[in-house]
C-alpha cells in the first residue's frame, strides 16, 4: 500500500492539506497502539504496522517537495530513494558556477577568511538561496500543477523534469551548507527540506 492509497487518495500533487490532517487524526485513532492494549497480541502488531504506515505517509505527503519526490519514485516502480534507473544530473551552466563557487571556497579554506572573501561567498550565499526558493516555487507550482491534468503520455516528459528539479534543488543546497560552513553560519532556511 503506497502513501496515497492509506490515505484514500488519488495519485495527485495536488492535495488538500487541511483535508489530509483531518484524515490523519481520524485514522491516527483508529490505528494508534495505545487503543489496541487488550487485542491479541497479532492484532496489536497490525495496529502498530497501521500507525508506523500512516505516520510515514502523513510525513510524505504533507510536504509538497517529499510529496513531489516520493510520486516521482513511485510512477518509477521504486519505494525508496535507492535504486533510480538515472541518476539526473544538474545543469552544465549551474555546474560551471559551482565549481567556481567551489575554488573561492578552497581559497577560503586554504587562506582564511578576510573581509572581501566572506563578502562575496556571502552574496553567493544568499544568491544561491534565491536559486534554491526559485526551484522549489517551480516544483511545487508549475510543474505540480500541470501534472495533475497531464494525460498519460505527457508524464514521462514531466517525470524528467521532476528529477531535474529535485537534482538542482540539492545540489544548490549542498553548496548553500558549503558556504555557510565556510562563513561560520548555520542554514535555518534550507534545512526545512532534506530529503
């Protein structure tokens, strides 16, 4: 049973979140352990497996990019992130630039930190994070929405663009987590997403 199926729900990106929480309390009731303490110790195990099931679902699908992800692994035949047939690469042009940002960050290392350095991998830093809220809007707005009403034969075109998107969105992020160990700060902002 796939996330969406133990929620009753059609394979869509589009989802109602008020909707599914409720559905979730319900069925958190219906399923938590603590209200199966006198079944048999079989059925205890199931209502435990339910609540397990349900909890990795609602996690799922109530994050629209984890939603995005997990649809794209699951019209791919595969339960877990292991195992893509192809492994999407970022852009050249965005490659070009990271491994720009990439040398400063080695010099940065290698010389210290002066005033000018932490200046520009800062600009870079916040550049990058723009990028990075820039793909997710894409993700979760555009993209998702035409995917909903795609007829069949379009899916495998936004599949790829799916997993274009996911691979840029976490190659941002790594480099954003470079630069803001390098600066000596934490990423509050990025952090929300790892997936």
């Amino acid at each position: 049973m796939n996330h969406f199926e133990v929620f009753g729900l059609e394979r869509r990106l589009g989802i109602d979140a008020e909707a599914l929480q409720r559905r979730f309390y319900e069925l958190s009731r219906r399923y938590h352990p603590d209200f199966h303490a006198y079944a048999t110790p079989t059925e205890q195990a199931e209502a435990l497996a339910a609540s397990a099931r349900l909890n990795a679902a609602y996690r799922t699908l109530r994050d629209p990019i984890a939603r995005i992800d997990y649809l794209v692994r699951l019209e791919e035949g595969r339960e877990t992130k292991e195992g893509a047939t192809d492994k999407p690469k970022a852009p050249p042009e965005l490659l070009a630039e990271m491994f720009e940002i990439q040398e400063a960050l080695a010099e940065a290392k290698a010389g210290g930190l002066d005033e000018t350095t932490r200046r520009t991998l800062t600009e870079q830093r916040e550049r990058l994070l723009a990028r990075h809220a820039e793909e997710e809007a894409r993700l979760i707005g555009p993209l998702s929405a035409v995917w909903d009403g795609a007829a069949p034969d379009r899916r495998p075109a936004l599949l790829a663009a799916f997993k274009q998107a996911l691979a840029t969105r976490a190659y941002l992020r790594t480099v954003i987590d470079d630069l803001g160990q390098a600066l000596g700060e934490g990423d509050e902002i990025v952090a929300h997403h790892r997936h």
